[in-house]
C-alpha cells in the first residue's frame, strides 16, 4: 500500500470503525432479549395453569380438594429457546417468579421451566408439557390452552 493511502486509511477507518464495532458488540447482547417471548401475562397464565395442574394431581392422589387458583408475580425469564412440540414448534422458557396460594401470606420464589405452544393462527398459546416417549427419540405432549 502506498504510504500517502495507508496514512489516510489509519486516519479514517478508527471513526468509522468505533460506531461500527459498537453496533456490532451490542447486537448479540439485544438478540439474547425476548425477540417472540410471550407477553407477560402469558406467562402469569401458564405458570398459575401449570401450578394447578401440578397442585391438582396431588390432591387428588391423597384424596383432598385442590386449594384455587395461586397468584403468580414477578416473572423472570433467564434463558429462551426453540424447540419441537410433536409437529409444531414451541419455546422452552426457564427463570424463576414468585407466587402464593390463594388465602396463603407466604410468597414462595421458585424456579420454573416452562413449554409454550403457539395456536394455529397465532393468535393464542397453549401450555405444553412432556408426558413421556414412544420408542427412542419421540416425546408426547400434552397441551392445555391458556385463558385468553
């Protein structure tokens, strides 16, 4: 390179480099955040769903009635990912939230995974949970719509 262009290259690309590299340093940071998570109340919904459900087989395995329905607060989504529900495509979320039983003053934080499934058209999600394998490699689901 000849020395009058290298000067002028050392001069120029440090400015047009520094935007550059900033913009690409942050872009991995903001596709970590929640590009297609579920708004928040659907969160809330299947959480409470998924404490119900799990609430519900216990009581009914020791013979009692089931408690209500708990409050779930404070969400907080640490990890998100795609993944296969049977045919469809689903989210696998994990974090943790808080929550409490109906007439209860106790507030548990808990850690929580969760599957969701979008409806068919979109404009609703499902709750999904695993409920075993056929042969090797193939997971059933079952899904729960979510209040909407």
């Amino acid at each position: 390179m000849l020395p009058a262009l290298r000067t002028l290259a050392q001069r120029l690309l440090p400015p047009l480099l520094s935007p550059l590299l900033c913009l690409l340093l942050l872009l991995p940071i903001s596709g970590c955040g929640g590009v297609g998570q579920p708004p928040r109340g659907v969160l809330l919904s299947a959480l409470a769903l998924q404490i119900q459900l799990t609430q519900g087989s216990i009581a009914q395995s020791l013979g009692l009635e089931p408690d209500g329905i708990p409050e779930v607060s404070r969400v907080r989504v640490s990890e998100q990912q795609a993944v296969a529900i049977g045919e469809a495509r689903g989210l696998r979320l994990s974090g943790s939230f808080d929550w409490r039983l109906p007439g209860d003053r106790v507030r548990v934080d808990s850690p929580f995974e969760l599957y969701l499934q979008r409806g068919e058209r979109g404009e609703s999600w499902r709750l999904a949970r695993p409920s075993g394998a056929i042969g090797g490699d193939t997971q059933l689901w079952l899904t729960d719509p979510l209040p909407s």
